[in-house]
C-alpha cells in the first residue's frame, strides 16, 4: 500500500504521468456524476409520472365479471382488513356531453365517495381551485329549482368551456334502460377544479359524488367497481396477487402495472440505455488508466526490478499496480459521488432547469435520487477500474530483474 501510494506522487522526471493520472481520475469522477445524476433524474420523471397518473387512476381495481356490484359496502369492510390496503372505494364510470355558455366537450364522469379519506388524499393535492367537499350533494333537474350538485373538473376541459369554480353547466348522458336508450340532462355547480399535469386527465376527466352519479346515470346502488389505494405502492403485485386468491374467480383484480405496463417498460429500457450509455463514459476512463499504469511502469521498471531483487513476490508486485490503480479510481468514484449528490440537491432545493409544463406537466426537472443507485455506481466504477488493472499489473510481475538492471 506504502508504494502504491508513493507511486501516485509527482517528481520531476514523472509529472506527464502524474498529470495523466490526474485526468485519469477526472474522467472517472465525470463518468460516476453523469451516470447518478443521470439515474436520479429518471427515477424523478418516472415517480412524478407514476404519481400523476395514480392521481385520477386506480392502484388497484376489483370489478366483477357479473356486472355492476351491489354489495360493494359489504366488500369495501372486506377489502379493509387486508394486509397492504390503505382505503377500498366504489366508483362508477360514464360517458357525458358538457355543455357552457361558451363551449360544449365530451367527457368520462366519474362517481367517487368525495369525503373518503383515502380519495382526499389521493386526489385533494391536485386541486387548483375549490375543494372535493363540496361535491357531497344530491343532485337536482335541469328543470328544478334547487341548487345543482357540484363537480370536479380537469384544467384544460374547464379552460375549453371558459368556466371557474361556481359557475354552471349542463351534463346529457346516454341512459340504456333494457333494449331503450335516452337521454337524460341535469344542470351542476363547478365545486372544484383540478390539475394532474396529465393533459388527456385534465381534458376528459369529470369527478361527481357517487350518489349523484348513481342517480344521474339511473343505477341507484350499484358500483362498476372497487378502487383500492395501498399503503406502499412497492407491494403492487404482492397484494394484487392476494387479493385475487381472496376475492375468487367472480372478480377481475387489475393494478396500475396492468394499465400502464407499456409505460413501465419504456420507463425501465430508457434507463437502461442511458445507463449503459454512461457506463461506456467510465469504461473510457479506465482505459485511459490502463494507459497510465503501463506508463507507470515503463518508469518504474528499475524499482520493480530492485524491490524483486530484494525478495518481493511477483504477486506482490501485481499487487502495488492493482491498488494504484483502485486508488484512483476510487478517488474518482468517490469524487463523482459527492459531485453528483451536490447537484441532486442543488436541482431538488433551486429548481434551476426549467421545462416547458404544457409538455411534461412539470415546471422543473424532478430528482429521485435513492443510495441504492450510488451504490450500484459505485460497484461498477471500481469494477471497472479493477479490470484496467490486470493487465498492467500482469506486465509488471513478468519483469526480469537481471535484464533491467543490466539495460
């Protein structure tokens, strides 16, 4: 280790080497900053994703192969005392035409249980103006002269109809009544308005209190289905799978992995390639190594031939170029690391980068940066200096100290 160590400092007839071992390093400390700065801002896209879409969509949904459910209360109580469960809630879907006095738009109404602490959690966040509080209300005919129900609506379908909080629209929706179809139109009060920086949500998406809903859709107690938020989202497809076995074969048990599945994938390949992209960057560095070791021991040929001379092992001296080499590129490792844990901070406190919200429904560049990524960087790091290693390490044990000093 003392050698090793000597070895790494500058004299006169030495500094190119010393000053290529210097670089050398650099190029490791620029490749590991790249590589984890790179990993956590994927990991932030993907959770500010995942999150805003788990906004307005399931994590995990239970409908029944039989149609609408009628004891969805009963299985709610159910659902609870599942392991990994945070909240179980019915919800029923519909299609709808919304009407203003200045626009008119289809859209997907959604009847939610609105004073659920689990959908307030989950969806109150998302709210730019009003509140879901104010959607538990009956609802009443467009004809009558009681106040109108409240709904909640995406950003950009309410900037399309050119309404706020408080102001009234008009909803018709189909209604199938056996082999009959009409239609059925109620007048309601924008209660809130929401925005989950996902456009096609905040376009199409309407939430209205499941009584309502179910009264304005004609299906007084029913449920299309049950929507369950968790505890830890890590737990997906272990609760899924539970529940599946609990609920039996009457129930159709999906998670937010199913929905979004090509998501996910496309998600994990573009981090892949980044991530072996970058990784090449350090691979660049450690042949830059591999260069500098040989270097050192073209200069060092009398030493190693006297230190062999002396009794020292070929392995041993293998063993100084190695740790030379580990030296460096754990200084350039761990330089990298504190380089990159800076800038995740500074991108996380400052908020310098900014990216157009109307494309990615975020304003700044989101950081997720988590040590089990520092990890894994680090391991590749060393790998690879560790393998720029053997070969000028190798070089150097087969000197022949006779022939060296006699040159």
């Amino acid at each position: 280790m003392k050698i090793a160590m000597r070895y790494l400092g500058a004299h006169r007839k030495e500094a190119f080497v010393s000053v290529t071992t210097l670089f050398t390093a650099l190029g490791v400390m620029l490749g590991v900053a790249a590589l984890t700065l790179t990993l956590s801002v994927m990991g932030g896209l993907e959770s500010s994703l995942r999150d805003r879409v788990l906004a307005v969509t399931p994590q995990i949904e239970i409908q029944s192969y039989g149609g609408a459910i009628t004891n969805y209360a009963e299985l709610d109580q159910r659902l609870m005392h599942s392991p990994g469960v945070m909240g179980a809630d019915p919800f029923i879907i519909g299609q709808a035409m919304i009407s203003s006095a200045h626009g008119i738009s289809g859209a997907v109404v959604r009847g939610i249980e609105p004073n659920s602490p689990s959908v307030i959690a989950k969806i109150g966040k998302y709210m730019r103006a009003g509140s879901l509080r104010s959607l538990a209300r009956d609802v009443a005919p467009a004809n009558g002269s009681a106040p109108a129900a409240s709904i909640a609506m995406g950003a950009a379908l309410a900037e399309h109809l050119k309404v706020k909080p408080g102001d009234t629209i008009r909803i018709v929706a189909p209604i199938v009544s056996g082999s009959d179809l009409t239609t059925k139109t109620a007048q309601f009060t924008i209660g809130a308005i929401f925005e989950s920086g996902v456009d096609f949500f905040d376009r199409n998406l309407v939430f209205m209190d499941l009584p309502a809903a179910q009264t304005f859709f004609g299906r007084r107690g029913q449920a299309d289905g049950i929507e369950v938020q968790l505890d830890d989202l890590d737990q997906t497809q272990q609760v899924t799978a539970a529940l599946r076995a609990e609920l039996g074969r009457h129930y159709a048990v999906r998670s937010w992995i199913d929905f979004n599945r090509a998501a996910a994938a496309g998600f994990a390949l573009l981090k892949w390639v980044y991530s072996a992209v970058l990784l090449l960057l350090i691979g660049v560095a450690a042949f830059n190594l591999i260069a500098t070791l040989i270097m050192v021991v073209m200069e060092k040929r009398k030493d190693i031939a006297v230190l062999m001379a002396m009794g020292a092992s070929r392995s041993a001296i293998r063993l100084v170029f190695v740790l030379k080499g580990l030296i460096v590129g754990a200084l350039g490792t761990t330089a990298g690391l504190a380089l990159s844990a800076i800038g995740c901070f500074a991108l996380s406190r400052y908020h310098f980068i900014h990216i157009p919200k109307a494309v990615y429904g975020i304003s700044t560049v989101p950081i997720a940066a988590t040590p089990l990524n520092f990890v894994l960087v680090a391991i590749a790091s060393l790998g690879l200096c560790l393998l720029a290693t053997v070969y000028p390490a190798r070089q150097a044990s087969r000197e022949t100290p006779a022939e060296v000093l006699r040159s």
